[in-house]
C-alpha cells in the first residue's frame, strides 16, 4: 500500500465525496476502486481489509482507513487544512460537524421513500436556509477574512463549499438571501485545485439518481 491513495466505495458520492473534494483541495491525486456488486463487499470484509465491516475505505500511508470522520481528520491534518492551533481546530470541527449533519439529509433525500420525498425535501431547505446557511453568513461578516478560520484556506471551507453547490442542485437560487456565501463559493471555487475538481472530467461524481439507487442498495444492504 504505497503512493496514491486508493479509495473504496461505489461509483457515486455518498459518504465518500467529501474525502475525494479534501484531497482534491489538497492537490492529491487519487486511485478509485468501485464496488460493482454485493460481492464486491463480501470480499472486502471478508478479507479483513474493513475494520468494522464499513465503507468508506481508503488506503493510505499504509493503512486501511475506515470511518469518514477519521479519514478526514487524517487527510485535513497530514496537507495542512487543520488550522494552525487547538483554538482553530476546534472551530474547524464545529463548522465541519454541521456541515456533515446538512449533508446527511442533502444525501440521503434520493434514497427517501416516494411518499416521504416532498416533507424531506422541505426539511432540509427550512434547515438549509434557517439553520446553517444564517450562521455562515454571520461567521463570515463577523470574520471578515476569506476564510472561515483564521486567514488560510482550511477543510471547513472545502466542506462549505462542497455542501452550497450541493444546495444549490437541489434549489438554484437557494443562495439568493446569502450575499457573502455567493462570494464564498465564488472565491474558493477559484482556488487552482478547486477549480481544477469542479472541471468536467475530475473525480467529482454526480448527484445519485432515482435510476442509481436499487444498485446502491444492493451493494450494500
């Protein structure tokens, strides 16, 4: 287990996306192997490779990393996007622990079931747009630098941005009431290995779609 990072998951974003955003942010390039079929996990647990029988999985540094907050923690401290002391760290993990609990409902919404589809969606944007994205809007005023944690770029802006363009797939003009997030997401979509993710061809994956979801669930349950 040596060079590139090999990540482990179905061909799609799930819980995997925002380490494919971290390390793309952090200019690293990657390897993938997609699972196909049930089998292809059987295999994987069965061969030791997954620590509590879950994915995500990527393999690096040696190891077999499991758990998605771990994997971050990992990625975000060994390229520098943990902030500079514990003060910062922990700011860093608060925004960060929000931003994942919106992307838990932004994810999950194509896999509700068909009558429960309208009241989730609605959900999320009242969560979206009153809980989170205000608090934002008021870190940065309040901050007043480019960045959500001190001066330099950090994984909480990575997982900011990630979760706004996610938001604005589900409703374009979700940004509408958020003037300094539309410079945000304007300002670091521009950072090089941002851009260069965001560019067709990258490793960036598509929204999961209703087609996409029987496989995804055979994969895993």
């Amino acid at each position: 287990m040596s060079g590139k990072p090999k990540l482990h998951y179905f061909n799609g974003r799930g819980r995997m996306e925002t380490i494919r955003w971290l390390l793309a942010a952090a200019g690293v390039e990657f390897e993938e192997s997609f699972l196909e079929t049930k089998d292809d996990l059987i295999k994987l647990q069965k061969d030791g490779s997954l620590l509590f029988q879950q994915l995500p999985m990527v393999e690096i540094d040696g190891m077999k990393m499991v758990q998605t907050r771990a994997i971050l923690n990992y990625i975000a401290a060994k390229y520098n996007l943990y902030g500079k002391d514990l003060k910062e760290r922990a700011l860093i993990d608060m925004y960060v622990e929000a931003l994942m609990d919106l992307n838990e409902l932004l994810m999950s919404h194509v896999f509700q079931p068909a009558d429960k589809k309208e009241q989730h969606f609605a959900n999320m944007m009242d969560k979206a747009t009153n809980r989170y994205f205000p608090v934002f809007e008021k870190v940065l005023k309040d901050h007043r630098q480019d960045f959500l944690v001190g001066n330099h770029f950090s994984r909480a802006d990575v997982q900011l941005l990630e979760i706004l363009l996610m938001a604005e797939e589900c409703k374009p003009d979700i940004l509408a009431k958020f003037p300094l997030l539309q410079s945000f997401k304007s300002r670091i979509s521009n950072i090089p290995t941002i851009k260069k993710f965001l560019q067709p061809g990258s490793q960036r994956k598509t929204p999961t779609e209703e087609k996409d979801v029987p496989k995804v669930l055979k994969i895993f349950y």
